[in-house]
C-alpha cells in the first residue's frame, strides 16, 4: 500500500497550484477590464474632440459660405482690362503722311486718327529722315 503522505503533498500541491492559476486567471481578467474601460474612455475623449472639431470647421465653413454669397451679390467691377488700341498701320500712316503734308500739326493728326501724338510724332521723325537720305 501506498502511504498517504505523498499522495496528501501531490493533492496539496495541485490544489495550490490549481488555486495559483485561478488567481492569475482573475488578476488578467481584472486588468484587461482595466484596459478595455481606459482605451474607451480615450476613445470617447477622441471621440469628443473630432465633434468639437468638427463644429469649429463647419463654423468656418458656414462663414466662408456667407462671404461667398456676398461676393456673388456683388455686381462686378466696371474695370475690365484694357483693349490695346491698334497703333499706326499702313492706312492710317498713309493719311498722317498726307494730312503732315498738307500742313496739318501733329497734335491735329493724332486726334483725326485716334492714335497716341507720341507715335505721330515718330512717324513724321522717321519721314524727316527718310526724305533727307534720298
């Protein structure tokens, strides 16, 4: 027969180390617990703070809506960019060239045309000198 002193230590044994495990098993139970309420709780906080954020955007948003509408409402600027005038092309230098001719002043010239007395005032400069090297 077996004496039951080893049989008592291995059953004691067991019941400790089953009791041990049991007790890790709580201890991993209550510190994921522990884990799973903190990483909600910073959830919500993030949560939270895109909803904030998300206000404030749509605050600004809403605003730049508005001055949009305004700007539309707005008639447009009179100013539109300038056409360039189209300067002297060969008719209006054949007119300037007569009308010089016939004794008429630059500034006269200029007027009758519609072009600028600055580019009258070369052409007939450009002329004196042409004329004189023939």
């Amino acid at each position: 027969m077996i004496s039951a002193g080893p049989i008592i230590i291995l059953l004691g044994l067991s019941a400790i180390l089953s009791v041990a495990a049991i007790g890790v098993s709580l201890f991993a139970v209550w510190r994921a617990q522990i884990l799973v309420v903190l990483s909600d709780e910073r959830a919500r906080a993030g949560l939270k703070q895109c909803q904030e954020t998300g206000v404030a955007l749509q605050k600004v948003l809403d605003g730049q809506a508005e001055r949009l509408e305004l700007v539309e409402q707005q008639p447009p600027e009179a100013a539109s960019p300038a056409v360039p005038r189209a300067g002297l092309n060969l008719c209006k230098r054949s007119q300037a060239l007569r009308m010089h001719r016939q004794g008429d002043p630059p500034d006269r010239i200029a007027a009758t045309l519609e072009v600028p007395l600055q580019e009258v005032d070369l052409l007939l400069k450009v002329h004196r000198i042409v004329i004189g090297k023939l």
